[in-house]
C-alpha cells in the first residue's frame, strides 16, 4: 500500500542555455520505468508510493540529469507521508467531476 505522494519539480541547468524541456521529458521517462503510479502536471509531476522508493527515483531523475550532460540540477519536492495510506484520489476527489 502506497504510504506518500510526492511531488517533484526537475529544474536542470544545461551547458549552453538549451531549452530543458527534453531534459524534462527524460526525467519522467526514469518515473515511467520505475512502475510506480504518478501524474504528469503542467509544474510538477506527482507520484504514489511508498516513500523510500519515491526519494530513490528523484535520486535517479537527478543522476538522469548528469547523465544527459546537465551540469547541476535543482528539484523542488513536496511529500505527503500518512502511514496507514495515501492516494491520489483521496486527496482530490471532492475535486473530480
């Protein structure tokens, strides 16, 4: 059972002022191979897990960033922890049509 949500925001610096959308996009490509469950926003992307292998990916969407010749890389992160469960649809669902 997921215990957190995470949300995370990859702000990765490029070399020579490249644009980091596809920098973005390979962050949450490492997101899509871990299996978890997670949404993609417009600022952030939010996942659902447990919260140890959440901070294990943001760790591995950093090194991504290294990988892909990103000289440094700031990532804001929010997290709801709740030990008996946390999901996405409970939080927003007084939200959802």
């Amino acid at each position: 059972m997921a215990n957190a949500l995470v949300s995370v925001q990859i702000i990765p610096k490029t070399r020579h002022g490249e644009d980091t959308i596809p920098f973005v996009d390979e962050a949450i490509s490492v997101i899509e191979a871990s299996g978890v469950k997670f949404e993609v926003h417009p600022l952030e992307t939010t996942m659902e897990g447990d919260l140890s292998e959440l901070l294990q990916i943001i760790e591995k969407m950093n090194e991504k960033m290294v990988e892909k010749g990103c000289p440094s890389v700031i990532s804001q992160v929010k997290i709801f922890y709740k030990p008996d469960g946390a999901s996405m649809e409970q939080l927003t669902e007084k939200y959802r049509p």
